[in-house]
C-alpha cells in the first residue's frame, strides 16, 4: 500500500505570495497532523485532524496559516502572505487514531515539503 | 507542556558497536513513545512504537525500552552498520489528539 505523499516536494516562493502544501494521507487513515521543521531546529506540530475536522490548531503560529481537510482524505496547507521566517520542511503525518487517550496509534510520515520564501 | 532532551546530540562510531541513544521526557502521562529516524533530505521513518505496559518492544538490531515513572526511554542499536547512520527522534504524544512532541535529536555516524 501507499504512504503518506506529500505535493510538491520543494517550493520556491516569493516573499508576499501566497502558497498551498497538499498531503495524502494513508488510505482508512483518519488522524492527520501537518509539523514544520525550520532548518537547524527540531519538529513542531501545527495542526491535528480527525477526520474533517480540526480539533486542535494550536501550533499554528499565525492565522496566515489555515489548513482544511476533505473527504477524509487529503489536507492542504495554505500560508497566506508568505514570509522569510515560513521557509521549512512542512511535513504531513498519518495514523489509525481515533485520537482517544489510550488508543494511541502510530503516525506515518510523508517526505515532507521544502518551502523557501525568498 | 512536554519537553523532550535527547542525549548525546551526536555520535561518531566505528562499525560493529552496541550504542544506546537516551530520551527524557518531562510529562510521565503518557501511554507510548515513538523512535523514529531520519536521513538528511527525508522525511521520518517510524523505527518502533513502545506501549508503556510493554516496557520493551523490539525490531531487529534495535530495542527500546520505556519508564514512565522516571521520564526516560532508551534506544538500543546492536552491531551497528554504516546504514544505521541518521538523526534518531524520540517522540512522546500529548493531548487528546495524540501530536507528537520531539526532541532534538540524536545524529549518528557509524563509520566503516
């Protein structure tokens, strides 16, 4: 079966632009999580999907970051007037969770998006 | 809130050692961990997902134990090859929605 995919793989905007991170999440899988990684720091969550909806957005560091999600399938990632500062891997992440406190399921990742904001 | 440290933040060995790779962790409610690794350009890797009633859970060359109680999880690699060279992450959940919490990584060379 297929894992996560993640579209584009790198990204090259200008500062000001607009831009839109797309993820496919394993099939039958209903938690989604999009984390970022800026370069020489450690991973950070932005925002938890179970099935359409997001019951935690607590990571976005902006509200020129919003996410959706539909069909209980693929998530886009929009950052909105871009800056330098949003330059990082955007990685998108999977599992079986039902987000229950002790049905904890393993997350699966994609390859991640390279977004450089130039 | 979790914090998460991981100990050392770099390794260099020659091949065919036993390492262990140290995570703590600040918020002991936790009912799992996640290792994983990850190569320069690439996404994440999941290695093994431990069950606190587990306490150990194995794949391979690698083992990795978990204790609650005293904020610690530990990652064995036995007889380590030069492929096994990567960042490794430990990743306690938090929240209902189960999001991981990272550390910083341990970045493992393991030279022929």
């Amino acid at each position: 079966g297929a894992g996560v995919s993640q579209s584009p793989s790198n990204k090259v905007t200008e500062k000001g632009k607009d831009v839109e991170l797309r993820c496919d999440p394993i099939s039958g899988h209903t938690a989604l999580y999009w984390y970022r990684q800026r370069l020489g720091q450690g991973l950070e969550f932005l925002i938890y999907f179970q099935g359409n909806s997001a019951p935690d957005k607590s990571g976005l560091p902006s509200d020129r970051f919003s996410a959706e999600r539909t069909g209980e399938s693929v998530s886009t990632l929009t950052i909105q007037r871009t800056q330098q500062e949003d330059s990082a891997v955007y990685l998108c992440a999977s599992s079986r969770g039902q987000g229950d406190w002790g049905s904890y399921n393993e997350q699966f990742f994609g390859p991640g998006t390279r977004l450089t904001v130039l | 809130k979790q914090e998460v440290t991981q100990i050392p933040a770099a390794l260099s060995v020659p091949e065919g050692e036993n390492l262990v790779l140290n995570c703590s962790f600040t918020d002991s409610a936790i009912y799992n961990l996640q290792w994983f690794r990850q190569d320069p350009g690439k996404g994440l890797t999941s290695l093994l997902l431990i069950q606190s009633s587990q306490r150990e859970q194995t794949s391979g060359r690698l083992n990795a134990s978990l204790d609650k109680s005293s904020g610690r999880s530990t990652l064995y690699i036995a007889a380590s090859q030069p492929g096994d060279s990567a960042t490794y992450l430990c990743a306690p959940p938090r929240g209902a929605g189960n999001m991981l919490t990272f550390g910083g990584g341990t970045r493992l060379m393991v030279k022929p």
